[in-house]
C-alpha cells in the first residue's frame, strides 16, 4: 500500500507546533553596524534543558523527488535548529505525536528550529549536497529517539 504526502510552503502559522520558521522576513527589529546592518532579532528559542548549546556543521547528500520516508526522530532533552549556508531550499517532514507526516519546503535561505520532542525526518537538501550550521544541544544523556515506518511514505508536489 502507497502512502503519498504533499509538500506544502513552509509558514510560521502551519509550522507553529512543530517549531519556528528562521528568516528575514519583514523589517529588521534594529539597526546595526553604523547602519550597514539589520538584525533580525530573536527568532527562535534554543531548548537544551540542563545541558549546553553547540554549534555544529551538517554536511547531507542531495535527496530526490519522490522522497522515500521511513524514518523519522526526535531528541526529547533539546530543540534542534537547521540553517542551510546556502540560498537552496530544502525539504522538512514533521511528525504530529501520532506519527502522521506532514511536509513543507523552505523558501531560499530560511531556515527552521525544531521544538524539544518533535519527530522530523533527516535532512534533505534538494539542489545539491546541503550545508547546514546546526544549533542544539550537547550533553552526556541520550537525546535521540527512531521510529522506523513499516510502510514508507512518499513525499512530491
């Protein structure tokens, strides 16, 4: 049996639950730098619990459409940010707490920040081999949790 979903764009409204959408939507909140520079203002909540912050460089093979799903994970101790360090939009899979997938496409350089708990799928760059700067948590606990699907789905437009 097939199980097809949709990708959808990525809004801050249909993302709200699973996380935050990261852009530069809008005007800056101030202005920096001797004027030469907007900053965008916190725009998401990094959640690490009682660990610490990290900064990591993710580095995903190009992915195709149709995309296989089936995995998904979740880190329960921390939220997860992505920030691609190209202007390439990829693609997001969420979960709901039932396992129901759902999948949006960033717009060119946004990037998104998963709450603590939310099932995603792995990266998936679109437009060539992804690099993402990663912001989550670093601690000594485990702080991943797999749910392999029995029947895979397939993402496409």
């Amino acid at each position: 049996m097939t199980q097809n979903i949709s990708i959808s764009p990525l809004t801050e409204v249909a993302f709200a639950s699973y996380g935050d959408v990261l852009n530069c939507d809008g005007d800056p909140d101030k202005i920096i730098n001797a004027g030469l520079c907007g900053r965008f203002h916190d725009r998401a909540t990094v959640d690490v619990g009682n660990a610490r912050v990290g900064i990591s460089l993710f580095r995903s093979e190009l992915r195709q459409l149709p995309y296989q799903l089936d995995l998904v994970e979740r880190h329960p101790d921390g939220s997860q940010a992505f920030i691609p360090m190209s202007m390439d939009p990829f693609l997001v899979v969420v979960a709901d707490a039932d396992l129901q997938p759902h999948a949006f496409i960033t717009n060119p350089g946004e990037g998104i920040n998963f709450h603590r708990g939310t099932w995603h799928g792995v990266l998936t760059p679109l437009a060539g081999p992804g690099l993402f700067a990663v912001i989550d948590r670093i601690g000594d606990t485990p702080n991943l949790e797999e749910h392999h699907y029995d029947t895979p789905y397939f993402i496409n437009f």
